[in-house]
C-alpha cells in the first residue's frame, strides 16, 4: 500500500496501513538513526517491514529532516562542536520519547491506526528512543527490534569526539546523568517485551561490544531467554543506507536481510500471540 505523510502531534512521520486494517490491529513505531538513513521517509525506504500485517509508523527525530533548526546544517554543527550530549543527543531523545504517546494518539485520530499491540523499531539513536520509551514506561511495549542500536552512551562520544575535534570529550555532571539513562545494560531489567538485537560485523567496536553485553544481561534476567535475541549481520557496519540517507533510496542487500529478520520477530511475538 501506498504510504501516507503528515504530521501527527507535531511529529512528521511516514505511515503504512496493514493489508486487513481492522480497530485492533498492531502498530509499530519506528525512529531513524542519524547516521544513514537519517530520516523518516529514508528510514521507511530501508526499512519498510515489508509483508508484516501491522501500522508501520516511521517518526522523524527532533532536530533531524523536517524539524532541523533554524540554520540548518551549520547551526546543527556548531550545536554539536558545543556540546554533542547536551546540545544534540539529550533533547533529541527526551522530546522524541516525550512525544511518543501524544504522537500515537494522534496518529489514531487521524488515520485510524489499530489499538492493538505496539512494537517498537529503532536505529542506532533511534534505538536508544525505543529503549527509553520501554524503560521509562511511556508506552506499554508488546516487542522490539533495535538495529545498530546504540546500547552505551558514554563510549561512543568517548571515541566520536577526539576523532571529530582532537579534544576528549568534557564530562560534566549533567552529561554524566544523561550517559547514565542511556546506559541500558545498566538499566536492564527483567520484564521487558521481547527484544531482538541486529548488528553490523564491521560496526565500531563501541557499539558492538555493548550489544553483546545487553544481549548477555537481559538474556540472565528474563524468565524465558529466547525471547532476547541477536542477530550479527556479515558485511554490515552501522549505516543501513549510502548516504546522504535523507531521500528515500533502494534497499540495500544488508537492509533487505535486517528487514526479513524484523518482519519475524515482529510476526512471532507481536502477532502470533494474540490471533
């Protein structure tokens, strides 16, 4: 089916009804990365969760596509040469997961989507949204799939700013709180909806590492491991498009492969269970 655009609580977003739309039917919401593709309409090209009998709700990210400041790219680049936690990552998660529920009931509103399970999709920092929205409780969360997910803060700014501007990274207390939240091996717990993990072989050592230590975490706290899963893809690093990633653009072979392995995670435990 056709997609659909719009803006929902003043979210753009790209939305694709189910083949047999129906009151209950499922949704899932999915957040971009902001490496490629690092858009909504990007994002849904790459990721179109292709054949699954659910809503497929792409937001944009605050600051990102649509809602990129005044300024443009320069101001973007000189919010991150000031503080890269604070000035970018920090608002851009907080308002994303803030915004998630008003987001969802508009989207129901307007297009009538189902009020079935909601899943979760998301993309590197896209991924730490869908992590926070499950942790922090702002949706109630039926199943996960996060993709080049970004697990650990700390050291991924750690290794991006020296090689950006030749300086470590200043720590101060509030940056240290916010790492803090977006420590999810930290913040793991034990009755989480079923998550599947999807990582690049050639993905950077800071987010890889961290994804197998969630994996190991959550699969030691919940009741029934199998449902924390990991899927390492060959060949892949952490982008899921050629950039620049802001257009949507034929699906590369490696996105082809994460998109079959969402569509049956998807299918098992957030359709399965409930027909």
């Amino acid at each position: 089916m056709k997609p659909i655009s719009g803006v929902a609580a003043g979210v753009p977003y790209v939305a694709t009804p189910p083949e047999r739309d129906r009151p209950g039917a499922a949704t899932v919401l999915a957040w971009h990365l902001l490496d490629s593709p690092r858009t909504e309409t990007a994002f849904a090209a790459a990721l179109p969760l292709a054949g699954l009998d659910a809503w497929r709700v792409y937001l944009g990210l605050p600051m990102t596509g649509r809602r990129t400041p005044p300024g443009g790219v320069d101001e973007v680049l000189r919010l991150l040469g000031e503080d890269v936690v604070r000035n970018v990552h920090e608002p851009i998660v907080r308002q994303a997961v803030a915004e998630a529920g008003d987001a969802l009931a508009d989207l129901r509103t307007q297009l009538g989507a189902g009020t079935g399970p909601i899943g979760l999709l998301g993309g590197s920092l896209g991924a730490a949204v869908a992590q926070s929205v499950i942790l922090d409780g702002a949706l109630t969360v039926d199943a996960a799939v996060l993709v080049s997910p970004l697990v650990r803060l700390r050291p991924v700014i750690d290794a991006i700013v020296p090689a950006y501007t030749g300086q470590p990274y200043r720590w101060t207390p509030p940056a240290e709180a916010f790492a803090a939240r977006l420590d999810f091996v930290h913040r793991a717990g034990a009755g989480g909806p079923p998550v599947l993990l999807v990582m690049g072989a050639q993905d950077e050592p800071w987010f890889r590492q961290p994804v197998h230590d969630l994996y190991d975490t959550l699969r030691a706290r919940y009741a029934d491991p199998s449902r924390v899963g990991l899927h390492v893809v060959e060949g892949m690093g952490h982008a899921l498009a050629n950039e620049p990633g802001v257009e949507p653009e034929p699906q590369t072979a490696h996105a082809a492969e994460v998109d079959r392995m969402a569509v049956d995670w998807f299918g098992r435990y957030l359709l399965a269970e409930r027909r």
